[in-house]
C-alpha cells in the first residue's frame, strides 16, 4: 500500500484473516451462520458433484452392463422435483429467519451510550464526538460501549464498512443514516468505504481505533480544547456574522434564537412549523424556505459555505439555547451548555 | 363501413367522465376528489383500450399481453413504494417530532434533510 | 414493422408467413407487446412520481394548480378526439373508401398539431412566469418549498416532454400514412398499417389520461 | 417448381451471394446471427482486454501500472461492455438468432427486418460507447449510482448513456421478434410442451427483456436529463432521493441477471439431454423453473440495496423474494444432474462445457444464497464476494454454456466440424483457469477486500495473485477457441446434417441449412429429447 495511505492502516490487523476479526458480538453470531450456509453449500455441492461423477462413472457409453431399465416415470420425477422443492425451501427458510433476525439486531440497537457524526467525503472520514472532538479517517471508541453513528455525506454515496464489526451502511447525501456497534476487543480495525465514490475510492480508508474506557477518556483530554459542539457552534455563529443580526439589539431584523428548538414558529405564508433540527438547518441552507411571521426574508443561504459538520455544530448551538438566555445574558458571557 | 356507432359513442362518454372528473377536481378537494379523479383515469384508459384499440374484438392472448404491461407496472410500483412508505422507522431523526403543524421534514424521505449542495 | 411499402403482389403474406392470418396476427401481437414496453418506459417515470408524490403530498398539490387546467382540458379533450378519428380512418381504410380515409388521417393530424401547440403555448406561459427549473433559469415559484415545487415542474417538464416526443414520431408515421393513402396501392396492406399506427396513437392517448390526471387534477 | 429454382432453394444459406450488400442488408436470421456473432466476439475481446490490465494492476498492493482514474475507467469499461455489448445479447442474438426458427420450424423470425436493424442499433451503440468511454473515458462503474454521475463523474457520462440507450431498442426488438415467433410460427404439431428448453429459454427470456429494459431506458433518459438539462429528479438538494434510482436500476438490471442466465440455462439443457442419449429428467419442471425465473427474477431486485438505506420491511421482503428465485434454479440444477441417471454418458467436449456449467452454477448459486441472507449480505456486500458470485453465474456459467452452444451448433452453423482434442483442452482451461481466477475472490471478500479498489491492503497480495495467475490461463481458454473454430472453417472436417444425432427439428436439415431452412414444411408427432427412438432406429 502506498504511503500517502499507510498511516492510517491500522496496527495489529496485520496478516490474511480468512475470517476478519470477531471485534463484536455481533460479528460472531454473522460468522456463526456464515459457517452454517458454507456446511450446507459444501454438502449441496458434494452431492451435486459426487452425483455428477458416479453417474458418469457409472453409465458412460462404454458400460454395457449398467441396467438402463425402467427409467423413472413423469409422476416419479415430478414427486422428486416437489420433494427436492421442499427441501429446498425448509432449508431457505430456515436461513431467511437466522439472517434476517441477526439482521435486525444488527439494525435495531439498544439505547446508545453516546453517537459520533460521521460524515463521509471524496475522499476521507470527518468524525465528530459529542464533546465536539473531531478526528479525520480514525474513530476512536471505548470498549464495550454501544455506539450509535450517525452517517451522512457531503458529496456522493460512500459506505462506511468495518469487516470486523460485519457492519456496513451506506452513506447518501441528503439523508442521515445509523448503525451501531459495541466492540468487546480493544485493538485497531480497518474501516473501508465500500461504495465507489469516484478517482480515489481505494485510497478512502481508515480506521476504528477501541480502547479500554479510561484510554479513551485520556485520548479525549488528550485532544485538547474539550470544545463542546455547542462551544465550537457558537464560535461559528459568531464568526460568520449571524449574531449580527440574530442576537442583542440588531433582533428588529431577524428573529431570537434562544428557546426556539422544539417551539412552534408560525410562518409568513400562514403555517405552523415546529423548529426542529431539521428545519434549523433548513433554515441556515435555504432560509426562503421558511420565512418567520413578520420578518423579511432577507438571510442569505450558507449553502456551500458551511460544511457538513459546521452545520452540525451550528445547530447543537443553537438547540442548546435555553429560553431568555440572549436577554439575560446581554451580548458576552454565558451561554446555555445543553445536553 | 359499420361499426361507427360504438367508437362515437365511447368518444362521448369519454368527454362526460373527463368533464366529471375535472368538475369533481374543482368543486371538492382534498383525497376524495383526488381518487375520484384517478378512477375516471381508469375509465377513461379503458374506453381508449376497448374501443379505439380493438381490445374489445382481440383474441385473449393480446388481452394477455396488455395486462401483462400493466402487472409489471404494478409491480415495479408496489414494491419501490414498499421501500418508501416503511423508509426510516426508527431511523429518522424526526420521527418523534410531535404532530404540531407541518414538519418541516416530513418523513419518510427527508429525513433527507435538505441538503447543502452548492 | 409494417411501415415499409411494398411492392408484393396484394394476397401474397411476407415471405416468412404461411398466410396473411398468420402475418396479421403476428404484426398484432409485436404491436402490443411493444406498446407494453411503451407502457414501462413511461411507468418508470410514474414510479418515481408516485414516490416523490407520496413523500411531499401538499407541495406537489399546491404545485399542481400553478398549471392551466383549462388548456389541459381542452388538450385532453382534442386528443380523444383524434382518436376517434384515427379510429373511423382505420375503419374506413378497410372498407376500402380512400378519400374519406384520407380526411380522417387529416384530421387526426391535424388536432394532434394543434395538441401540440396548446402544449407549447402552456410551456411558455410557464417560462414567462419563471416556472421553467431547466438549463439554470430561475425557478422563481411563490409558494411553499420552492425545492420540492421545483421537482414537480422537473417531473412535469420529462412527462410532458417524453409525451410530445412520442406524438411527434405518431405524427411523422402519420403523415407516412397519407403519402400511401394517396397512392393507393395495395389497400389491405395499407389498411393493416393504419391498425398498427393507430394502436400506437391510442397509446399516446392512454398515456396522456394519466399524466394529465395526475399531473393537472390531483391538485390541492 | 423448376430444378432451377428448386437448386436454388436447397442451396446453404452461406453459398447463396456473398457480396457486401448480401451480407450487410441481408435479414435472413441465420446471417444477421453472424453479424451479431462477429461484434459480440470483438466486444468481448476488448471487455476481456480491460479485465486482463485490472488484473495485472492488483497483482500488487499498491496503484502502479495505471493511475487511479484509468484503473476506474477500465473496470467501467469492462462492465460496460461485458453486461450490455456482451452477455445480454450473447446468446439470445447468437445462437438463438440462428436457431429459434430452426428450432420451431419456421422460415425466418416473425420481423426479420426488425432482426437486422436491431444489429445496426446495437452495433452502432456500441461503437459509440466505447469510442466515447475510450475517448474521454467515464469512471461510474456500470451501475451509474447518482449522484455521482450526475453531478461529479467525466463528461463522456452523457454519450455513454446515450450508447446504452439506443442499445435497449436492440434488446426489445429481438425481445418482441423472439415472443412473436415463438407464439406465432411453430410448425404444425409442436405445442407448448413439445418445445426444446432452449427455446423455453429463449422465450422467457424475451419477456424480460420486453418488460424490464423499458425501464432502463426510463432510468437513462432522467440521468440524461439530469446532467444535460439540469432537471434533477434524483437531487438530494431539491428533496430528491438518489436511492430511487438505484430502485429503477435495478428493477432493469436485476432482471438483466436473467436475461443472462436463462438461455444459458436452455443451451444446458439440449447438451446434457444429446450426450447423456436421453430426455431430460422432469420436462415441465424445468420448463415451468425457467418461466418461474423470470418473473420471480422481477421480485427481488432490492437485494442490491441491503446496505443502502432502503427501509428495513423492503429489505426484508426483498431477501424473502430472493430466497424464493432459487428454489426453481435449485430444481434445474438437481434436474441437469438427475438427467445423467440411466443415460449414456459420452464425454466428448460439449459435454465437459456442460458438465462445468452445472458444478460452476451450483457455486454461483449457492453463494447467491448467503448474499440473499441480509446480515452476512451486509458484511460482504459490496467486496469481493460479490463479485465472485456473479462472475461465477456470468462467466462461469453463462459463458461457458455459450462457448459450449457454440461448439455444439457449430457444424449446423458453418457445415464444418471443430478439432475435439483441442476442444476438451479448451474447456478444461477453462474450468481451471475460472476457479483459479475466481474462487480466491471469495475468500477475499469475506476477509473484507472492497471492490472497485485499485489499492489495497498488502495482506490481500497472494489472493489477488493467485486470482491473476487465473486470469492468465483463462485467457487460454478463450482464445483458443477462437483459434481452432477459426482454423475449421476452411480446414475442419465437412459435418453431415447431424452429426451428434441429436433430437430437434434444426437436425432434420442440411449443415449449413438452406436459406429458406428447411426444403419442406417440418410437423411434429412426439415429445422433445425422443433419443430411445433415435438411438433405437
């Protein structure tokens, strides 16, 4: 592998695992059935080819002795045929109900301990903590912890793929996916994009680093500013100018934000909208969208000028602001810590 | 020339469906007219069928084959829709959003929330 | 399949046919079956309407009414009625009467033409009011989510469209038709050409029904 | 009639005018499957091309034999060309051009105009393409997933699928041909279910071909409108869902799996039944299992997108439906082994193609079953093993049961017979050379190797050798036969009317047949396969 990638190859998976390292449990039980559908096509296959080479055997031309006679009826052959069917279909539907349960399970996680942001981009991994660490191609997590992500894309479909979690998912724009893990082995593990994604496709790796939950608290601190999302979202707020006009005495022109997450906000064209995240960061892409009564619709879209977890950051900002904050606090000082 | 009776006859009922179906679309509005609408569609397509098309006289391996266009449709239909109409339960991050107004991200699809695309 | 003139003597079937049943069968069958193929290129395109209509019901109501009703009545209207008259011409054509099969084409022709300029005027009205999402022009729409609106006029833009275009070729093989009508040469051939190109405007027809219902009438 | 005329009549379709024009406007069935023949050869060579230099770039781990977007635009090439240029009018319009009038008794197919502008259609489509793909190149992969090829790919997106397009219209004129013909012109006495299994083939696979590339042309025509007129169904930003098209995608390409597979499976059936001198075991079965494929094959087009975000329900039907599209090829396969039973087996090298076919179709399928099964399917989707399991039914089954069609008509095609000693060399190349190639690749997808890498993990080296090794010996066994099918039509011994003593009316008429195919009109008393009474005679 070539350099500019090496780096992010992790350590102890070196060597050839026919069988990826079982990192979850989960990755145990999918190895369990995998063995199961390879017993029964070994056997399947056996027979097929065992048949195949006793019959060749058995009446090549040259036999003359085979006995040739009383060849099987129609009837004969069509209560093989439904015999073989139903089999067949016993067997598959055994299959259907073990894969499609792990499936399930693999989907449908317990509650999560915390959700990292993934955001898939050509060609790397932006991943982001809930304390507002970010890292680029690694995702560092504690051991035995379930771990919800939250997967989405900047640019084109990615698939966010770690063989030794068995768990992939693909990455849409446009649309916010999860899946979740709990890892029982501490160690480094290969994290692939498993979905074309263009020029560099193969050079879109990572890794997924677990470690024991005090290494990861001292990872975190190690990490430095400890920044909240909500911290880092202000910063933002501030610094692409939407306090100007948002915040203290400028609110003639553009509505309050605290305590607008979860409120009802009635529209210039007559509706009702709750504010929620998604109509938050509506609002930040495409603020004609949906114009607040009473208020000119006058914002400018931060389209193409946020990226994907700027906008993240944003909306954890201003989700944490608590009713009244803006009022009590006037202009610096402190701002609501939510979550 | 014979058989001119039925083909103008069916061009009339045609124009009294479609009448009823574009009246029903302006007097009522809301689900009901909307499916009103698309039954008279169903009417109207098969007045074109039977008696433009010759349905009416062709054998039952043409009617077959017709069917089979509109099966296959059916098909391609349901099942996508299958994947739309279940999209996201459990997964989309609004779904718990309470049933105050319209959300903003309806779901299913957006929990594609709108995207940032320059 | 039928199209091509032939200079055969009148009874003789094409050379790969036993007789003219077996021909006429054939060539009806292969016309149906394409028509079914006709039927899922057009479904394609419905099946990713019925999504997008399904995931943004209000928007796509309220977007319907910023079409012309009218205009698509009338268009829906005259289209039957072409119909109707590709049907009598192909009656008459196998009653052998080749100037009144020569009117009926005519006409047939003629309403489609003016189907198809109705439908151009209404792509202008929508363009002189910034309706038009295509080639960067500005998709200037008043009501709610502009973006959602904006793939209502994408999805009426590539029906309406995909649409013409198939009444465009039905009037090209159309005008075929008269050419041989006016000459006159080997009438029952003519008149199994004219079944199979009517079957084919029908379909055009059948097809317009549902684009126009969905389209025009499913509005809020 | 005159003895003249009467020469003239019985005089093979190959002597009878060989000037350009006799040849480019002609619209007898047996020589438009020549044109079809000689451009599906061309265009396999040159999708074989491109996979021989993606094998030799993953000999090693790192990307130094092409740059990364050379390494993308081979492998779209090859996928390109191998699914639309090759397989999916590989045997249909080959062999099944010459012999589904042969087969059911007719002079011509129903449209033979039709037939020939369909190999205008497709040749010229196909040009196109590649001259644009080679040209400009284009890095989408096949499946064209947006919103990359709307909105990031090469420019040449736009031809290509304007190629692949116009390429559709070939498909569903031959589809509509072969359905008419198959209904309308049978001889006199062949019913239904006196029909050989190619046909069945050949006819089911028609009905895919007429419902499902429609939709591909649909799912074209909004990529084009996408990127040239900028009305973009499939665009995240104006609320649109780019998994729809893979939705619509697959709803063609699945069943395009099908379109493959089947006349594969039809070829299959007439080899094993002629060299086992017996009638295939449970006839309605498998004439049933084929039709029952294709419209099965119409279900389960969701199990492409397990991981891709579609609703869990969907996912879970989909993966139910696709268990249910192998019980009638698990019947075939058990059908094709059964029909040895009590036979006489003779070992010549159709019957080693045939004999490959059925062990390769059983791996092939069988791995389809755990990519059916969603929670190993969301491990190794989109790796290797997936390419595996379809090369496995692509090019280990499809293609050997085309090459192994070609030598067994071959003496009908061309009135010559091939050298059988390097035939059985051939097929054993083959064999070999396929699993070497291919089985390895199982193995590295469930290790977690990625498809569509140009890099990769140093650990995955040996696999991806021995897998490129493979390729090397397969390439062996396919130009061989090129060589030596090539070297008996001047030099191979002359072949009599039937050389294999084979049941099917395409037996009763000359090698090479006349052009009218046969001298008087063909009736049918008895079941297909009758080989006790052919043998007995």
């Amino acid at each position: 592998m070539n350099d500019e990638v090496a780096a992010y190859l992790p350590e102890v998976e070196k060597g050839l695992h026919l069988i990826p390292t079982q990192a979850t449990e989960h990755a145990g039980h999918v190895d369990h059935l995998y063995f199961a559908l390879v017993g029964a096509s070994v056997v399947i296959l056996l027979m097929v080819v065992g048949l195949i080479a006793f019959f060749g055997f058995r009446y090549r031309a040259g036999n003359k002795t085979a006995d040739r006679s009383n060849l099987p009826s129609t009837r004969t052959e069509n209560r093989v045929e439904i015999a073989v069917l139903a089999a067949m279909l016993v067997a598959f539907m055994g299959f259907f109900a073990w894969a499609t349960t792990l499936y399930l399970d693999g989907y449908r996680g317990p509650e999560p301990a915390m959700t990292i942001d993934v955001v898939g981009k050509q060609w790397m991994w932006k991943i982001q903590h809930p304390d507002g660490t970010r890292e680029i191609n690694a995702l560092h997590v504690p051991v035995d912890e379930v771990i919800r992500l939250r997967v989405t894309s900047q640019d084109v479909i990615h698939s966010f793929f770690v063989p030794a979690f068995r768990i992939k998912r693909d990455v849409v724009p446009g649309t916010e996916k999860t899946a979740w893990f709990k890892a029982t082995e501490p160690g480094e593990y290969r994290l692939f994009c498993a979905e074309y994604c263009g020029s560099f496709h193969s050079r879109m790796l990572g890794k997924v680093v677990v470690m024991e939950r005090g290494d990861y608290q001292a990872w975190l601190t190690r990490q430095g500013s400890g920044q909240t999302l909500a911290t880092a979202g202000k910063q933002l707020f501030e610094a692409h100018g939407c306090s100007g006009c948002h915040m203290g005495k400028s609110s003639v022109r553009a509505p309050s934000l605290d305590g607008l997450y979860g409120r009802s906000v009635a529209l210039e064209s007559g509706e009702v909208i709750l504010a929620d995240e998604a109509y938050i960061r509506d609002s930040i892409l495409q603020p004609d969208r949906h114009i607040a009564a009473g208020y000119e619709p006058i914002m400018p879209s931060f389209a193409g000028q946020l990226k994907e977890e700027e906008i993240l950051r944003i909306v954890a900002y201003i989700k944490s602001l608590q009713p009244g904050d803006w009022i009590r606090t006037s202009v610096e000082g402190n701002e609501g810590e939510g979550q | 020339m014979k058989d001119v009776r039925a083909p103008v006859l069916a061009w009339g009922a045609y124009l009294i469906v479609l009448g009823a179906s574009v009246a029903a679309t302006k007097l009522t509005s809301g689900l009901m007219g909307h499916v009103f609408s698309l039954i008279c569609a169903a009417i109207l397509a098969s007045l074109i069928l039977t008696f433009f098309m010759g349905l009416r006289a062709a054998d039952n391996l043409l009617r077959v084959f017709a069917l089979a266009g509109l099966m296959w449709l059916t098909i391609m239909v349901v099942l996508t829709m299958m994947d739309y109409v279940m999209r996201d339960i459990g997964e989309c991050p609004n779904a718990q959003a309470d049933e105050v107004a319209t959300n903003a991200s309806g779901c299913p699809l957006d929990s594609a929330r709108a995207a940032d695309n320059p | 399949m039928t199209t091509t003139p032939s200079t055969t003597s009148k009874a003789a079937p094409d050379e790969q046919f036993d007789d003219l049943t077996q021909q006429r069968q054939a060539d009806l069958m292969g016309m149906w079956i394409f028509l079914a193929t006709e039927l899922m290129l057009f479904g394609g395109i419905f099946t990713g309407f019925t999504v997008y209509r399904f995931a943004y019901p209000e928007v796509f109501a309220e977007a319907a009414t910023h079409l012309d009703l009218r205009l698509g009545t009338l268009n829906t209207a005259l289209l039957v009625t072409s119909s109707l008259f590709m049907a009598l011409a192909e009656r008459a054509a196998n009653a052998e009467r080749r100037r009144l099969t020569l009117i009926f084409l005519i006409v047939t022709i003629s309403i489609g033409v003016v189907f198809l300029g109705i439908k151009g005027y209404e792509w202008h009205h929508e363009y002189t009011e910034n309706l038009m999402p295509i080639l960067g022009l500005e998709f200037e729409y008043p009501g709610a989510h502009p973006d959602r609106a904006e793939m209502f006029f994408n999805f009426y833009y590539v029906l309406t469209g995909l649409h013409a275009v198939h009444m465009s070729i039905g009037l090209g093989m159309l005008s075929v038709l008269v050419v041989f009508t006016l000459r006159w040469r080997d009438p029952p051939r003519l008149g199994r050409q004219i079944q199979m190109n009517g079957l084919y405007w029908a379909f055009v027809d059948v097809v317009w029904v549902f684009i126009f219902t969905t389209l025009y009438l499913l509005r809020a | 009639m005159s003895e003249a005329a009467a020469n003239q009549a019985s005089e093979s379709y190959l002597t009878s005018g060989w000037k350009i024009r006799d040849w480019l406007l002609t619209t007898d069935h047996k020589r438009v499957a020549w044109l079809y023949t000689i451009s599906i050869t061309a265009f396999f060579f040159l999708g074989g091309l491109a996979a021989l230099v993606i094998r030799l770039e993953l000999m090693t781990p790192d990307g130094d034999v092409v740059s990364a977007d050379a390494y993308n635009q081979l492998f779209t090439i090859h996928g390109v060309v191998m699914v639309w240029f090759f397989l999916i009018p590989s045997i249909p319009n080959t062999l099944g051009n010459f012999l589904l009038p042969l087969m059911v008794g007719a002079k011509d197919l129903a449209f033979p105009k039709l037939n020939l502008i369909s190999w205008y259609i497709y040749t010229v489509g196909g040009l196109f393409t590649i001259a644009a793909v080679i040209t400009s190149g284009v890095d989408t992969g096949w499946t064209f997933y947006t919103p990359y090829s709307t909105q990031y790919a090469d420019r040449a997106v736009v031809a290509a699928l304007i190629g692949i397009f116009v390429v559709g219209f070939s498909s569903i004129a031959t589809g509509i041909n072969f359905i008419v013909t198959t209904h309308k012109m049978r001889a006199p006495g062949l019913t239904w279910f006196r029909l050989p299994l190619f046909v069945w083939a050949n006819y089911a696979t028609s009905l895919v071909m007429v419902l499902a590339t429609p939709v591909l042309s649909a799912t074209l025509i909004l990529l084009l409108l996408e990127r040239v007129l900028g009305i973009g169904i499939f665009d995240p930003a104006l609320g649109g869902d780019p998994i729809l098209f893979q939705h619509l995608f697959w709803f063609y390409s699945h069943p395009a799996v099908y379109i493959m597979i089947l006349p594969g499976m039809g070829v299959v059936s007439e080899l094993i039944t002629c060299f086992s001198r017996k009638t295939v075991f449970g006839y309605h079965g498998m004439a049933l299992s084929i039709l029952a494929i294709s419209v099965f094959g119409f279900l389960v087009w969701g199990h492409h997108m397990f991981v891709s975000g579609q609703s869990l329900y969907a996912g879970l039907m989909f993966s139910l439906f696709s268990f249910f599209v192998a019980l009638p090829s698990a019947i075939k396969t058990f059908n094709w082994t059964a029909t040895l039973y009590k036979g006489k087996l003779i070992f010549s090298a159709v019957m080693i193609y045939a004999l490959s076919f059925v062990g390769l179709f059983t791996i092939g399928g069988f791995t389809g079953i755990f990519l059916a099964s969603l929670a190993v399917d969301v491990h190794v989707h989109d790796t290797y093993f997936v390419v595996a399991h379809f090369h496995y039914i692509m090019v280990g089954s499809m293609v050997t049961a085309y090459i192994g069609g070609l030598h067994f008509w071959w003496p009908k095609m061309t009135g010559r017979m091939y050298p059988e000693i390097w035939a059985k060399v051939a097929a054993l190349a083959l064999f070999i050379g396929f699993n070497l190639t291919f089985f390895p690749q199982y193995l590295m997808g469930y290790a977690g190797m990625p498809r569509r890498y140009q890099t990769y993990p140093e650990d995955f080296q040996i696999l991806h050798v021995m897998s490129s090794l493979g390729a090397g010996v397969l390439a062996i066994g396919y130009l061989l036969p090129l060589v030596y099918l090539l070297w008996s039509l001047r030099w191979g011994k002359r072949a009599p009317p039937n050389p294999w003593r084979a049941a099917g009316l395409e037996w009763r008429t000359d090698s090479p047949p006349p052009k009218h195919n046969f001298l008087e009109p063909q009736t049918v008393t008895g079941p297909p396969y009758d080989y006790d009474t052919i043998d007995n005679k």
